[in-house]
DNA sequence: ATGTTC
C-alpha cells in the first residue's frame, strides 16, 4: 500500500538527514532524521507516504519533517512534525487533530530523587508497593476521587489547580512544559468530561508507563547536576479516554467537512484539498479551528494533572519507604499543536506546530526519550540551531507491530530474563510484555544517535531501568 | 492510544 514515487526524490542531506525533494502534491520537501542504513531497516513505505501526504498540507511552511522514530499513525505518522502559517490565506493554515494523535499531550516527566540506588532499602518491596498504588491497565480504577466542579479546574487550569487541590507542589510548575497550563474556555464535550471524571491519576496502558530507573552516565554538560547511580522515575501517560474523546470528537466533525473528488479530499467552505480523509484539517483561526484547539488545550491540562497526579502517588508512596527529596526535572508533551514563531528561511512566521510522537526541544530545554523496558532512556536537551521547528524524537519507535510482538515473543520468559539483570517488572498481563518487549522496538541508542547527529539535540544522561509499572 | 466497534 502506498505511492512510492517518493523514492526517486529521496536524497542524503547529511549524517542525519535524509530529504524527499518536492514534487507531485507536495508543497514543502520532508525531511527524514535517518541515514540510508536505518531507513532500509525500518522500511515501512506506508509511514513515508503519510510523510508526503502532511508536506501537502494547506498552508504548510518550512519542511514536514519526520524524527529518527517514526512510524505509520492515523493520518499523520507517528514523529512527524508539521507546522503551518497562522496567517495563510483567508482564515490561516491547516490544524488537523489527526496531527496531534489520540492522546492529546501524552507525555513524559522525569522526577529525580536525591540519593543513590543504595539508599533504597529494598527495591523490591518498593517496586511492589508501587505496582500496588499507581493504577494501570484498560479498567481506569483506583485513581483520585475528584468533583465535576474539580475536573472542570483541572480542565482549565492543569497543574495550577493541582497545586491548589494538593496534589502538586507550586515548584513543579517550573519544569513542566507551558508551566503545565494551556490556555482555553474549556470547550471540552460533556462526554469526554464524563470519561475524565475516573481517569485522574491512572496511568492507562500500552506503551504508558511509571519506571524507576538509575543513572548509568552523565555526559560533561551536566546542568540538572545529576550523578551516576542516582535513582530517578520517568512516568509517560497522557489524557486518558477524556483527551481521546475530544479527539474523536472533532475528527468526526472535520471528517465530515470533506468529499472524495478523483481520490482527493475536498472542502470547498476553505478551499482545502488533503490527501487522505484522516488529515482532515480545519484554517486555525474558523469556527472549527478554535474549538479543535480550545478543545485540546483543555485535554492537555487534564493530562498535565494527570501526571501531577501520578507523581503524588509515587511521592506518598516513597515516604513509606524511604525519607528522600523528589525534584521534578521536567515533564515534556509529546502529542500536541501549538502557536509559536520560528525562522524559515530568513523569515519569522507564525506557526501551528504539530507535533505527533515528537517532542519539543528548545535551546537549553530538557528532551524526554524513554526507550524500553530493557534497554535504557535519555535525557537530551534542545540543541540551538534545530531545524525541526525545535522539535526532537519521543522515543525509540516501534519495531514491530503490537500482534507480531505477542506472537514472536514469550512474555513469561522475557520477565525472567529481564529480572534476572535487576529489572523487575509488574504489568497486569503476560500479552503486554511481549508488546513492549524490547526487541519490539528499535534501538533507542541509534535513534538518539541520528536525532544528535541531525543537530536538533545533545546528550544529557543516559539512564537504565531498575522497576517498571505498566498496565 | 481507547469504557480496544455508539
């Protein structure tokens, strides 16, 4: 499935960068954080043509770009980075909620406690302890009890009303992404009010995790003054069935807005032509533009506190076990559009920056990738210079899809394997360790490798697991 | 990713 006409057009840039010069629909090149080895490896000819699809975006500027990870998603693909001019045409540029993905502001925080891994007493029972309290897994069960009065803050306020709730300190705020409140009137369907209202401080499953993890390097530049053998937790959840439901929301909205013409997708209201129904995209600044993303500033602020919430958890239940200080370095959003302006050639341009399985990378700020569950994470930080809209890979990327995995891979014997290097592992059933088995995905390490060679990031610390949670 | 097909 899939044109591969592309070939033709593909180019090496540098040790990095691969390019797909402009031709057919396209009104921008892509570009591909690869190299000619590694696309031959993850040679999925169906996420490159969603990649040509997105450079023929009304309105796009600059390059469709996808990271070192990325694979085939719906509409979009999975580490595409996309952004649009504000101010094109009547009523500006594309927003496409198939841009932004399903899990509205999935994300991953980093907290790091101040000790070594041999100030915890025992890892083992804390690891239990904390299977027992973070909630995971499709059922939703076992997070806070909130009002709807409640929600609606945490709806339009995110982490600012979790520190007035309780749940998150002033400080957190600092080092969250936005200070983990987006602007918005809370445009969020009663519906998707109605599936948040149990979610709060659940991790949820698949690839989401909580995971108590070591220091194992530092490189020289060592601004968050972390050292080798420090215990950190990396926690990656997101909007749970509330940012999902605003996604279906105005995906159905938009998919509505567009007739098939010759193969093509038409709008006539805005003079829009996409080539696959799941780009449906609304001008940024119609009608359906400023709900999408009202709509989705909402599910983002539910899926910082949902974060904030899950951090609570782990801070409780580490004071049963142990008197330590727990810093939050940073919590990234790795499925989200935003208003920002960037230099395209020259020039500063207003931009819709969507960023699907891609995280933002500014100079100096601290970048998230967390690998599997046996090979081990980074922290990077935003390099200057990143021509990716500052925009940075989200993690490994996907080897293998989720029904190949359970059938090549015997969950029961990767956790003894795992546990038998010093990872302990609690997850709900024996399928989801084969999904998110390490040979499922591609290796972290080349993928940060090509993402640093690329110039959108420099190393921080790379860090290994100790015990991972998982629904 | 997801009350895993309203």
């Amino acid at each position: 499935m899939g044109d591969e006409s592309w070939q033709t057009h593909l180019e090496v840039e540098n040790d990095g960068l691969m390019r797909i010069r402009k031709h057919g629909t396209m009104n921008v090149d892509a570009m591909i954080v690869s190299s000619p080895e590694h696309m031959a490896k993850s040679s999925d000819s169906r996420s490159i043509s969603q990649l040509v699809n997105i450079a023929s975006m009304p309105g796009v500027v600059g390059e469709a770009w996808a990271m070192a990870d990325w694979h085939f998603g719906y509409g979009f693909p999975i580490g595409g980075v996309l952004a649009t001019d504000v101010n094109w045409g009547e009523e500006g540029g594309s927003i496409s909620p198939g841009g932004v993905g399903f899990d509205i502001n999935c994300g991953v925080r980093m907290v790091a406690l101040e000790c070594s891994i041999d100030d915890i007493p025992n890892l083992d029972k804390l690891a239990g302890r904390l299977n027992g309290r973070i909630p995971s897994g499709g059922s939703g069960k076992g997070g806070l009890d909130i009002t709807q009065r409640e929600l609606d803050e945490i709806v339009t306020r995110g982490t600012n009303a979790m520190v007035d709730l309780g749940y998150a300190y002033e400080e957190d705020m600092n080092s969250i992404e936005s200070n983990g409140m987006l602007e918005t009137d809370n445009g969020v369907s009663e519906r998707a009010m109605n599936r948040g209202m149990k979610a709060l401080g659940t991790l949820g499953s698949g690839n989401h995790f909580l995971e108590l993890q070591t220091v194992q390097s530092v490189e020289d530049n060592n601004p968050h003054n972390l050292f080798e053998g420090q215990v950190v937790c990396m926690i990656h959840s997101g909007s749970r069935g509330l940012g999902h439901q605003v996604c279906t929301d105005h995906v159905r909205t938009l998919e509505d807005k567009y007739r098939n013409r010759d193969g093509v997708w038409q709008n006539d209201e805005w003079g829009f032509e996409i080539q696959d129904r799941q780009l449906a995209a609304a001008p940024v600044f119609s009608k359906e533009g400023q709900s999408y993303l009202d709509a989705m500033n909402g599910a983002a602020n539910f899926a910082f506190a949902n974060r904030s919430a899950l951090t609570h958890r782990l801070r409780q239940t580490l004071a049963t076990e142990i008197d330590v200080e727990t810093r939050l370095l940073y919590d990234v959003s790795h499925n989200i559009a935003k208003i920002e302006d960037h230099v395209i050639h020259g020039k500063t341009c207003t931009c819709c920056v969507h960023r699907k399985g891609a995280t933002r990378a500014l100079p100096g700020q601290p970048v998230l990738v967390p690998g599997d569950m046996g090979t081990g994470s980074w922290l990077l930080e935003g390099k200057e210079g990143n021509r990716a809209f500052s925009s940075s890979c989200h993690g490994a990327g996907r080897l293998l899809s989720r029904s190949q995995a359970k059938k090549q891979i015997d969950g029961k014997a990767l956790k003894r394997e795992l546990e038998s290097r010093g990872i302990r592992i609690h997850a709900n059933t024996s399928n989801i360790i084969s999904e998110e088995a390490p040979d499922a995905y591609k290796d972290v390490d080349e993928v940060i490798g090509l993402t640093n060679s690329a110039g959108l990031t420099k190393p921080i610390a790379r860090m290994m697991p100790l015990a991972v949670i998982k629904g």
